[in-house]
C-alpha cells in the first residue's frame, strides 16, 4: 500500500461491519415470528415428541428451538417457576423463606 494518506476501502466495509454488528442485531432473527410460532404450536399439538425432533424437522438447533418452547410456555404462564429465576435450585419463593427464617 502507498504512503498516500488515503484509506483503503477494506477498512471503511469492515468499520460499517463492526457498526452494523453492534446495533441491535441480537433484535433481529434469521427465523420469522410466524415460522417460530408454527413451530411451537406443532410440538405443543404432537403427543411424545421430543424438543430435539421437533426441533430437526424444523431444521433449526435444538437449543434455539427450546428457548423458543420455554418462551411460549412462559408467555402463557405455563412456565414452572423454578425456570423463571430460580437460583440453585430454590425457587424465588422459597429462597425468600430460607432468607426470613431465623438461623438457629
């Protein structure tokens, strides 16, 4: 490269790369909401299917396709407690008990 004082234009398509990936694509999916929702309904229908069958016959990773289940379930409030914050284990709930009883 010359000592022309200009920048070349890898840096400027990698600078608007690096932008692009720090603004908000984590809010952008490469599967729609429909598709996600059709998804989730057909295993909620299906009797003894696995998340990790439905998740392959979708085509999808079995851990996308059971974060996209455990988000439905909680949607509908359907979601066990423990999963919605539990630490250790203990659910919210309980691990207030634990923290106003009395240390004997």
């Amino acid at each position: 490269m010359e000592a022309t004082g200009e920048v070349p234009p890898l840096f400027w398509r990698l600078l608007i790369l690096v932008h692009w990936i720090g603004e908000g694509v984590d809010d952008v999916s490469k599967y729609p909401p429909e598709f996600r929702a059709r998804g989730v309904q057909l295993y909620r229908d299906s009797e003894g299917r696995t998340i990790a069958e439905g998740a392959r016959e979708l085509g999808v990773g079995a851990e996308t396709f059971r974060k996209w289940v455990r988000q439905d379930e909680a949607d509908r409030g359907e979601a066990p407690e423990a999963d919605l914050g539990a630490v250790g284990g203990v659910a919210p709930a309980e691990a207030g008990e634990c923290r106003a009883a009395p240390h004997q």
